[in-house]
C-alpha cells in the first residue's frame, strides 16, 4: 500500500467513526491519524531490527499525541484510536482490521509471562474507555469491551464484557455492525444483581409482614373469646 492510499483509507476510517470530524483536513490533527502513521514506519524498523530508531519514534509519537504503541505489536487495517489519550498497546499485541480503541485502553502484560505477554484481539472489536486487557489470551472477533473493564481471560467471539475483572454479560451469534459503538449502553450485571435482591427483599417484607398481620388477628380472636 502506498502512503497515499494509506491516507485515504485513514481518512475514510475515521470520517465513518467520528462524528466531530467535518472536513478530510482536519484528519491530519488527528492524534489517532499521526500515532497510527508513525507506528507502521517504526514496525517496519522494527522488523529489520532497527531496533533503537523504531523505539525512538515510538516514544517520540507517544509524547506528541499520547498514544503509545510498541512497533512490536502487529495491528491490522482500519485502527481506530478516538481521543486516545493514555493508550498503550504493549509489544506482543495482535490487533485485527477494523477495531476501535477509546481513550485510556490498556493491551497490556501480566508480568509474569515471557514471550507472547500481551493479548491478540480479533476482527471488528470495540473496547471502551479506560479498559485494560492483560495477558497472552484472545479477545474473539466482535466483541465490545466496556467502560473500565479490566479483562484477565480470553473472551469468545460476539461477546460483550464488562466489571472488575470482566465478566461476559451477553453473548450471542449475531455479528455486530462495526456502526455500532455505542459503548454507554452495555448490560450492567451488578445493577441486575442488585435490582434482584431489592425485588427479593420487598417480597420477604410482604411474607412478613402477612405472617405478622396473621398472627395478630390470631390473637385478636383468642382474646375476644375470653371476653
């Protein structure tokens, strides 16, 4: 791909997914845009084991937009980085085409591990604000990753995970449209969890309070048979 079209495609990738941009020419003060642009000329450095030049351009495109992507990491067509303030993607990261980053979204490692250290994320995958998936495992094609998340094992393709740590809270075999980003709306289960003991707790009141009424009137009547 020459850079030409690389800048079209671009262009096209985040007109589609960002509604604040108005003109093609704002797209070249996209963060998203220049972090992306210098990331694929420092993989290529790094893949001719420049070593030291690709991670000097790395670290410089990470102080100028802050963005931080290892030129180890392999990321396929169609990136989308929004804001992206605070998003690091670690060396062993595998990005699939067609996937969409918020601001603060961490791919990163676990500490623990040696060689491949840092997740392999499938086709079409949205992953909110402020999550952090750490580890060696899969992230599976369509799946939306919520807000704050923090995903510790591998998830099944069109999921949809959210919590501390991530829980998968929808799953289904339908794909879901890459127009689809609205990642506010996802299924809350502790919400769910907590709305199911209110209802439970309102039920047992009513037991009780029944049980309590019963024996009142119990007494009520041994009394009036007395008098």
């Amino acid at each position: 791909m020459n850079f030409l079209q690389y800048v079209r495609e671009e262009i096209d990738v985040i007109r589609e997914r960002d509604p604040a941009i108005k003109t093609n020419a704002e797209v070249f003060l996209y963060p998203s845009f220049k972090a992306i642009l210098w990331y694929r000329l420092a993989h290529r450095l790094y893949e001719k084991k420049h070593y030291f030049l690709a991670r000097w351009i790395s670290q410089r495109t990470a102080r100028k937009t802050g963005i931080e992507i290892h030129p180890g990491a392999k990321i396929g067509k169609g990136l989308f980085i929004d804001h992206g303030a605070g998003v690091i993607i670690g060396e062993t990261t595998q990005i699939g085409d067609n996937c969409t980053l918020y601001q603060g979204v961490t791919l990163g490692g676990n500490g623990k591990e040696q060689g491949k250290r840092h997740p392999t994320i499938g086709n079409n995958v949205m992953i909110s604000a402020g999550a952090k998936v750490l580890g060696s495992f899969s992230i599976g094609d369509n799946c939306k990753i919520g807000a704050g998340s923090v995903v510790l094992k591998p998830v099944p393709p069109n999921s949809t995970v959210v919590g501390v740590p991530g829980r998968i809270v929808k799953r289904d075999q339908v794909r879901l449209p890459q127009a689809d980003l609205d990642h506010v709306h996802i299924p809350d289960p502790v919400l769910n969890d907590i709305e199911q003991l209110k209802k439970e707790t309102r039920e047992l009141k009513n037991q009780l309070q029944k049980l309590t009424n019963g024996q009142q009137n119990g007494r009520n009547g041994e009394n009036d048979e007395d008098l």
